[in-house]
C-alpha cells in the first residue's frame, strides 16, 4: 500500500507560460511533455470547460517573428534595399505592444488579480495567484513471471485563480482578446477504500472549481467589464480596458504598397489560403501562414479594404443566468456578463470534481497476478457553451449535473488457492483477491437548443423535471443580448 504521507514529498512542476492554471488534476509527466513541445498533446484535458486557442496541439502560431523577418527580405529583394534599410523597416514595424490593465474584483471590491503593462500581440499573458500540491494521479501495474508491482503516477493538483488573455490586432479596429478564467480551491482530503491489500492510498482530490472562455473587441479607450464565476458566493467582476491606438489598416513600405496583419484570418489554414488566393486574384500578394499580408502593387488599398472588410469583429454584449426557483425560493446556478463575438463560443464551467474508483483490470503473467485500479474523475455542478450566432439567435447547450458517490460493492476477484511446494512437504497459500468497487450515480439534466430573441433581445426558457430537480422545482434561464455600436 502507497502511504499518504508521500504526497508531501512530490515536487511540483512549474506551469508553461501563457496558460491559466488546470482545473483538473494534470500528470506531471504531461505538464513537463508540454513545457518541451510548446503544446497541450495529452488525451487527458486540463479543464473542464475552456479551451484557450493556443494551448491545443494543432493550434497555428500567430505573427510568427521568422514569417516577418521572411517578409523583410522579399521586400528588399523587390525593392533594393539594403541590409542596413531591411533592419531598419524591421524594428520600425514591429507589432506594438498593447498598454492593458486588467482587474479581477470580488464581489465586495477587493482586488483578486490585476496588471497594468504593455502585452505583445500573439503572446498570452497569464495572471496567477496560485498553490499546488503533488498528488497521486492513478497507478500502472508491472507483472513478470513472480512478481507483481504498483507504480504510482505522479500528479499536480492547483488551487487559486488565474487569468489568461491573448491579444490578436484587427487592422483599423481593435484587438481580439480571448479570456481564459479559471478558479480552484481544494476540497477535504478523503481516502478512497480500495478494499485491496496489493494497492491503496489514493485520496478523493475532491476540488470547487469555476472556469470561464470567451473572445470580445477590445478597443482602446473603450473598457470592458465581464462577470464571471467564482468557486463559491457570487460572480466576481473582470475588468480590461486598452490604451493607445489601434492596430493600423496597414504599413506602408513605398510606390503605393502596403503591410496588413490578419492573425485572426490565419487561423484557420483552409480559410486562408482560400483568402490569399481571392486576393491574388485582385492583385500582386505575398501572405505567410502566421497571419502577415503585403500587397506590393497598385492594387494595395483595394486588397487592405477587403482584409479589413474580413477581419473585422462586430461585438454582442450578453447577459446569462441559470438558477432553481420554487414557490417562495430561488437558487442561482449560474450568472454570467459581459461582451462576446458573434459565431464564438461562451464555454463556462462551476461546481466540484471528484475522483471515484470506477473499475478494475486484472493483470496475469504465470504466477504472478495483480489487480489494476481505474479511476475516473467525476463533476458535480454546472457547465456548457453559449453562442451568439451570425443571425442574432442564441444557441445554447446547458448542463446540470449531480454526483452522489453510493456505498460502492466488494468482488472477490479470485479464491484462495495454493502457490508452491516448499520442498519440505508444505504447501504455501495464496489470499484471494478481494477489491472494492464504487457505483457513482450522476444525474443529468440539459437544455440544448436555439433561440431567437425576442425585439428587446431578451430569451427566457423555464423548464420542469421532477426527478431532477423537485416537483415544485422550475429551472429558468435567461439571456438578454444587444449589438454594440
């Protein structure tokens, strides 16, 4: 049996930069994979709700430095320049960075997280105030032909909040800023029985959790305020605002010719190259895959109207909550605020996760056998995805979940049998494999649909379930949404 204790001796691994904080108890394994590769490549996910354009594997790095150092080159090739003149037009154009300040404020005002400092476009700022913990994630067995042995997989488990935004320019507009939220606190330690005298240890890692993603318009001097959720009490407020000008339409680089950044038309491969092929057709383009634009013809000022014309955003400001009423009673579930873009996702998340040993995998090799613990990690609460589409109408997929963990069962995986002749006449024992198995019950309800609002902008959808949530029990939600001039 694996002794609690070594909890306290796991050395915690540092996060990579740019990223909010996992929700969900993370290898260490992968953390260190991630911090080498650059990218998130694990099947296991880090959180339960978000998902932060440029953690997953196949996300496309933005305004990649080699793709405008490339451009530099093409365009002192065309133009003559010289190496001095190329140096020059580079640190001239170098995306500048955005004077932010952001603030996270609890709901009595004090101040949770904030910054104020110029953040460089495509390069993700995380805001965290955090405390980590080594843990035991799970455990692989290894079997030979006498032997059999746990092997404990180390883990980190965070509690604390933390911030992400990354910044991507819209020429002649703004930044699109993308939120990464994530709330955590660590619930009571628990000791899962596993009913084995072979492997033990494991704790319940129960933890509250509240995760909040979305992207919005940031326009300097024009401030933004959100509200979010926290692990417990009410929403807590998020403020951004972005001083400054906006991101040019485009550079100029000489004879009528002009540089535009798009990153946010880069995302997409097929999309792009789709773009860059209409605008070769409009005239003389040279487009790198990181999201850089020049038009070195006469044709320059059409091709920038048009990539302006694509890139840019027309914010939604929306309000969304959730709760339980009854005839005397209601409970909010979820209250949410702030300012998204059409055809992009609102994912939100808030509750409690635990784990509970689900399953067991036997493993034989000739005398040897062992059994393999699974565990699965489970949630309590509520999660989903809002999205305001092109047409103004609100899709929705909430769900609400409810977890109750059960008295669990005990198997007897094998009897008792002899297991070798010790020479001497007598012939040893071998215990019979007993483990304990749990039966969580989850209980679902969802509200999954499409939605016109009506010409206030304003949804509301009232559901009953007995089952789920009481027979005097309505759940209603409602949204209100409205274009922002």
């Amino acid at each position: 049996m694996l002794p609690t204790a070594l909890l306290l001796f796991l050395a915690p691994q540092d996060l990579p930069q740019g990223m909010p904080h996992p929700s969900r108890v993370v290898w260490s394994y992968d953390l260190q994979t991630m911090k080498e590769n650059g990218r998130w490549a694990s099947e296991r996910p880090l959180w339960l709700a978000i998902q932060p354009r440029w953690v997953g594997p196949e996300a496309p790095d933005l305004l990649v430095e080699q793709d405008r150092a490339e451009l530099s080159r093409f365009l002192a090739g065309r133009s003559g320049w010289s190496e001095r003149e190329r140096r020059r037009w580079l640190a001239a154009t170098a995306p500048a960075p955005v004077p932010l300040r952001v603030r996270v404020l609890a709901p009595d005002g004090a101040v949770l997280l904030s910054a104020e400092e110029p953040v460089p476009p495509a390069r993700p700022l995380a805001l965290r105030d955090l405390v980590r913990r080594g843990v035991v994630a799970e455990m692989d067995v290894e079997i030979a032909c006498d032997s059999a042995i746990a092997d404990p997989v180390l883990g980190q488990q965070f509690a604390g909040t933390s911030l992400a935004i990354e910044l991507l320019p819209v020429p002649g507009q703004g930044w699109r800023a993308e939120l990464a939220w994530v709330a955590s606190a660590f619930g009571p330690s628990e000791p899962i029985d596993t009913g084995y005298e072979a492997i033990g240890g494991f704790d319940r890692l129960r933890q509250r959790l509240a995760e909040f993603g979305c992207r919005a318009l940031l326009v300097p001097g024009r401030p933004i305020s959100f509200r979010i959720p926290a692990v417990t009490g009410g929403p807590l407020r998020l403020e951004l605002e972005a001083a400054g000008d906006p991101p040019p339409r485009g550079l100029p680089i000489g004879d009528g010719g002009s540089v535009c950044l798009a990153p946010t038309l880069a995302e997409s491969a097929e999309s792009w190259q789709v773009l860059v092929s209409e605008l070769e057709l409009l005239g003389e383009t040279w487009a790198a895959n990181s999201g850089f634009l020049a038009f070195p013809g006469g044709a320059a000022e059409e091709l920038v109207s048009t990539v302006v014309s694509r890139a840019g955003l027309a914010p939604v400001s929306f309000e969304l909550s959730a709760s339980v009423t009854g005839s005397s009673t209601s409970d909010p579930v979820l209250v949410l605020a702030g300012e998204a873009l059409p055809g992009e996702p609102i994912r939100f998340a808030r509750g409690e996760s635990a784990q509970a040993l689900v399953d067991w995998d036997v493993e034989v090799a000739q005398a040897s056998r062992i059994a393999d613990p699974i565990l699965a990690s489970l949630f309590d609460g509520v999660r989903g995805r809002a999205e305001i589409r092109l047409d103004g109408s609100l899709d929705l997929d909430l769900i609400l979940e409810r977890l109750a963990l059960g008295a669990g069962s005990i198997l007897t995986l094998s009897r008792a049998q002899p297991s070798s002749d010790h020479g001497d006449g007598r012939v040893g024992e071998r215990l019979p494999d007993v483990v304990r198995v749990e039966h969580p019950e989850v209980s679902r309800y969802r509200v999954s649909g499409t939605w016109m609002p009506d010409r206030d902008g304003r949804v509301r959808i009232e559901r009953r379930a007995a089952g789920f949530l009481g027979s005097d029990r309505t759940l209603v939600i409602e949204a209100r949404l409205h274009s922002i001039r």
